[in-house]
C-alpha cells in the first residue's frame, strides 16, 4: 500500500475544501445574517495488526473530513430606515418563512410586500406570524410599526406577530444557500418570548473580510506546500520503479 501516497492526498482533499469555505465566507462579507463556517478535520491512526511496530516506526495518519462548524455570534445591526428591514437583536432566534421545500429559518430581516400584501424575504418567500400564517398588511395601509415584541401594527391597529423561534443545538440546522436554514425533523423549535425586534435594521455578516483574506493566504500556501509533496512523492515513486527495472 502506497500510505504516503494516500496521506497527502487526504491532506489535500481536506486543504481544498477549507479553501472552498474561507471563499464562501469572503463571498458572503455583506450577505445580511450570514455566518461563517469552518471545517472540521480529525486524525485517522491506522495500526498494524497482529504485530508491533518496528523500531523507530510510527503510526500511519491520516485526514478526515469530519464536519463544518458554524458561527452562530449575531452580526452587526445597521440601520437603513426602511420600515419592513427588521433584525433580531436577541442573540438566538430566528424568522420563520414558507418555502416550497416547506418551513425555513432565516435571521436575514430584509423584508418587502408582495402584490398581495404579504410581507416576504428577498426570495419571495412569506414571512409567518406567531399563528403560523403568513404576514399580511392590509390594502392601503402605509403606516408600519414594528415593536420589540414582533407585533406588526399599522394605522389600523395590530396586523400580526412576527414568529420568532430558536433551536437547543443550532448546529444541527443545514445551511440552504446564504440566508436559509433547515432543521432535522427530530427538531422542534421553540418561541424566543422576547427577540428584541429592532425595526429599519439589518443585521450585517459576521464575518471579518480581513481575518478571512488572511486565513485564505494561509490555506492557499499550505495547499501549495501539500501539492509539492505529492509531486516529490510522485518522484521518488518513479525513481524507485526505474531502478528496480534496471536490476532486473
């Protein structure tokens, strides 16, 4: 078995995925909500079997892609004055939208009306109340209040609850493009009794454009310091099949 052959490949495998993720990251610096990710990588020992290992002999290792760690620490909220923009200050919580793939969670507050008056995300997808029932203003109300609490009122009085809930391990949720989550159906959400709706604003990205071009410089010399040895490898492998073909 070619071990060292196999070493670096899993090395480089594991080294380009976390180039992939640090460039998502970078990609989504101004994404409304978004939340870094980081990959996470475990060591394989593979043994010997039935017999010690030889003097000076150590154990093989190898990479294994385990999983990718999200970020959960709230974004930066910025204020655009736009009465439908709406962040959850609360550090838990997130808004519940419909989607054809049924329920999703976003904390991505950048909200508008559609033809009908429902209040949806930048995707067309509409919001829930705390009834469970898309959110809905009313035909010529143009006065929209958002309290602390998720109640949406206008002139006409209470329109509805935002619904807002969290989740015992948001780690388990799954990451649908850049504002989205989908939770396990083992998975029930809980109302957040006090989100802390701050209305005309919107939570930024927590990602830090120049801790990521950093790590990025990072990943991508590590990257090219793991190819070298695959071609060094690949080298001494050559050399070692000519001259035991000149032997013979």
């Amino acid at each position: 078995m070619d071990s060292p052959g196999y070493i670096v490949l899993s090395r480089l495998v594991a080294q380009a995925r976390a180039n992939a993720v640090t460039a998502n990251n970078i990609a989504n610096a101004d994404t409304p909500a978004f939340r870094g990710s980081r990959p996470l990588f475990s060591t394989v020992l593979e043994r010997q079997r039935g017999t010690d290992l030889p003097p000076g002999a150590r154990e093989v290792s190898f990479t294994q892609d385990r999983a990718t760690w999200r970020d959960d620490r709230a974004g930066p909220l910025a204020t655009t004055g736009n009465p439908l923009d709406v962040a959850i200050s609360a550090p838990e919580g997130y808004f519940v939208v419909d989607t054809a793939r049924g329920e999703r969670f976003t904390r991505a507050g950048r909200f508008v009306l559609d033809g009908q008056g429902q209040v949806v995300d930048q995707d067309g997808n509409a919001v829930q109340g705390a009834n469970g029932r898309p959110l809905r203003i009313g035909p010529g109300e143009s006065r929209i209040d958002v309290l602390s609490d998720g109640t949406l009122r206008t002139e006409n009085g209470d329109a509805g609850q935002f619904r807002i809930v969290r989740f015992d391990d948001t780690q388990r949720l799954t990451a649908e493009g850049d504002r989205l989550l989908s939770a396990p159906e083992t998975m029930q959400p809980r109302r957040v009794d006090a989100p802390g709706l701050v209305q005309g604003a919107v939570e930024g990205s927590n990602v830090r454009p120049i801790t990521e071009l950093t790590r990025m410089t990072e990943e991508l010399r590590e990257f090219q310091f793991v190819t070298q040895m695959a071609e060094k490898e690949g080298e001494r492998l050559g050399t070692a099949v000519e001259r035991i073909l000149k032997r013979r």
